[in-house]
C-alpha cells in the first residue's frame, strides 16, 4: 500500500474495516445460533471481540501513542515498587 495515493490507501483500510467487522458479525451470530447461551458461546465472544478489535485497530485506526508514554519514569528505573 505504499505505492498507493493516501486517500486511496484510507479508503482500501476502511474498506478492510467494514470487511472485518462483518466477518465477525457474522461468527457471533453463528456462534450464537450453533452454541446457544452456554460457557462456549460466552468464551467465543470475548475471544472474537478482542481478536476484531485488535485486527481493527491495527488496519484502520492504528493507535499511535506519544513519544512521553514510553519514557521511563524514575520508579521504573529504581526497581522499587
């Protein structure tokens, strides 16, 4: 996607958003068809919820946290707690 013009790349991302967001719209319900209100079907969900937001995250809206976040504080450094 490099080679992309930006508002091409955005849209391409979106795109794969929505792509992604169906596909696991689309296992919930399964899930919740196939295994009905059980552990499995509770498990699952979490498990798919996490997974699609993760993958959103990563394809379309990439979290990006400042440069401070990842600088050490002087507790870190001591080793005390």
């Amino acid at each position: 996607m490099a080679d992309q013009p930006p508002h091409q790349a955005a849209w391409v991302r979106w795109l794969t958003g929505i792509l992604l967001t169906v596909t696991f719209a689309v296992a919930v319900v399964w899930g919740a068809r196939a295994y009905g209100r059980s552990i499995a079907f509770a498990f699952g969900v979490n498990w798919v919820l996490m997974v699609w937001a993760i993958m959103f995250a990563s394809n379309v809206v990439p979290l990006r946290l400042p440069a401070n976040y990842y600088v050490t504080r002087p507790f870190e450094k001591a080793g005390r707690v």
